[in-house]
C-alpha cells in the first residue's frame, strides 16, 4: 500500500509540516524505519534515535528541530501510530468458504461470507456469524453461538453452550467454557460440584493466547464490552468483569470476583474469590487482592494497600537487615542499663 502524507494526516485528523506529497508505504520503529516508511516519537528518552533515523516522516506532538524531514503533528503520537499502522497491517488470512476438512454437524448455521479452515470441529446446534474466521484446530461446541466479524485464533476450544459476541478476537490456545474449580469435601475426598452455567463475552472483546475462562457454577462467567486481556490469564467460575478492563498477562482471577469497569490489572496480580473490585481502580502488578478495592483506589503490594503506603513499605523491606541489627544492639544497651541499675 502506498499513501501520501497527507492522505495519512486527513485519516488521523493531523497537520502536516513538510512535503505533504511524500509518498509512505509503510511504518517501523525510529531504529528500524527505512526510506519510505513513517516513523512516530513522542519520547524524549529516543531523542539520539531521531537524529539518526531513516525514516521518510515522522508523527509528533511538537514539531522537532532533532529531525528535518516532514512530520504530521497530532495531539496523541502513541494512539495516531496505532491508526495509521492499522491502514498498513495485513489483512487477517482467510480460507474460501467452508474446507471440506472441517468436522461440521448438519444442524449448525454459518454465515455464508465465514471462512473455516481445515480441521475446525462445528457441533450440533452451533451458530456462527457473517464474515467470521475459524481457523485450523479451532473446536466450537454444541449450541455455541458466535457473532459477526469474529476472529478465533488456532486451537482455540470454546466448549458447550457459550455465547461469544461480535468483532471478538480470541488468540490461539484459549478455552473457554471449562469447568470451573468447584469440589466439596466428603471426609478427605473431593466432591465435584457440577459446573452449570456458561461463559459470555460481550462485543469487542480481545483475549491473548491461553486463556483460560471457567464456565460458571449456575448463571454465567461474564466478560463485558471492550475487555482486553493479556496472555496467560485465569478467570474463575462466575466472574464479572466490566466494560473496558485491561487484565495483563498472568492475572489469575478466582470464583465469583465483580470488577467494574475501566479497571487497570498489572501482571501476576492475584485475586481471593467473592471480592469486589470498584470502577476505574488500578492494581499494581504482582498484587495479592485479598478484600475488596474502592472505585478509583489504586493499590500495590500482597496483601494490597494504597500504593504510595506500598512504595514507602517496599521501599523498607531492604533496610530490614539493618534495622534488625540496631533493635538487638539497643536491646543489649537496655539489659546492661538494667544490671547497672540493679
């Protein structure tokens, strides 16, 4: 694809410096662009990488002297750079219909503009979707309803009875709809509670690769409108997560945990089953979330706490050794005070 810098600076609603004919075939890195190519910098850090850089243009918020070809000035660098490498990324791989090496039951309906691919399994009652694309080794169960533009990533699983929204995108290695970890002792033996429900993902939902959604107990595990999630994530039975949640790799989540809407989830942050989560909070990565969070908290730490008490406390823990040391040498001052005394 080729588009003139101005071309480009119309979608994104920017203002060009320089030859507004200069003709962009593609976008890269300040390193990595060549002539050509447009570039974006928005970070002082990468001051050294624009005096050197290659590239035919550049997206910025302030015109720079560091750079003398043309720039397309916007107010937000980092978001312009995904829009306009949206207008240059490859279109998603389709296969031409149905493949003859698909496992399709006679009683499901696919939209006749969907593409599966070889060795996707369809079952019984299944509904997919226009201008879907299943891709090999995905696995739809019986009833499984997918909505329009929806993008499954290979060896996905999406078991019996789920209900998936449209313009999803789901990456490969997902399941959802597996049994959620419920057992009842019985003296020292484990009683499977049966596992019920379903998972819903709402619309414009995008899940990394191997995820793992449990389905919920009775009722649903529940992913709203516009959550985002990371690689390597867990999400326990019942969960409810709000609209527009950012979850980052590694997250797991237990049973029956609400988090509202707009909430920002650092790696490995860990949750205890049945807590609330508030709008728009942020919890720091690495967190252990063990009681509920307020709407706007932001928290740190395990057990969480407010992350400034968190920068102070962890700030400390490496002067631990140290302080031990006076307490003991202040606790033999004290003793021999006391034989004196005596």
């Amino acid at each position: 694809m080729e588009l003139t810098l101005r071309e480009i600076a119309d979608s994104v609603g920017g203002d060009v410096i320089g030859d507004d004919k200069t003709v962009v075939t593609g976008i890269n890195s300040l390193d990595e662009a060549s002539c050509g190519e447009i570039s974006f910098f928005s970070d002082p850090r990468y001051r050294a990488s624009v005096k050197k850089t290659d590239a035919s243009a550049l997206i910025v918020s302030k015109v720079t002297d560091l750079y003398q070809g043309p720039q397309v000035v916007v107010l937000n660098p980092a978001l312009t750079y995904t829009r306009v490498a949206t207008l240059f990324a490859s279109p998603i791989p389709t296969y031409p219909g149905i493949s003859d090496q698909a496992v399709v039951h006679k009683s499901s309906r696919i939209g006749r503009s969907s593409s599966i691919y070889p060795l996707v399994y369809i079952g019984e009652g299944a509904i997919i979707g226009e201008d879907v694309v299943l891709f090999a080794g995905v696995f739809i169960g019986d009833r499984v309803k997918i909505g329009d533009r929806t993008v499954i990533y290979p060896n996905v699983t999406i078991l019996q009875d789920c209900i998936i929204g449209n313009d999803v995108i789901i990456h490969s290695g997902t399941v959802i709809g597996s049994d959620g970890f419920g057992f009842v002792k019985d003296g020292s033996t484990s009683v499977k509670v049966p596992q019920m429900g379903i998972v819903q993902i709402d619309d414009q939902v995008e899940l990394g690769a191997n995820n793992c959604v449990d389905r919920a107990a009775m009722g649903k595990t529940w992913i709203k409108r516009g959550v985002k999630t990371d690689n390597l994530v867990q999400i326990g039975h019942n969960v409810v997560i709000g609209e527009d949640t950012i979850v980052v790799a590694q997250v797991g989540i237990s049973g029956s945990v609400r988090i509202g809407r707009e909430v920002m989830i650092g790696g490995k942050a860990g949750f205890a089953d049945h807590v609330e989560v508030g709008d728009r909070a942020m919890i720091g990565g690495g967190a252990g979330v063990i009681q509920s969070i307020s709407p706007g908290e932001i928290v740190s730490g395990s057990p969480t706490m407010p992350h400034r008490l968190w920068l102070k406390t962890s700030g400390l823990i490496r002067r631990l050794p140290q302080f031990n040391d006076r307490l003991r040498a202040l606790e033999k001052e004290v003793d021999e005070l006391k034989r004196r005394l005596d």
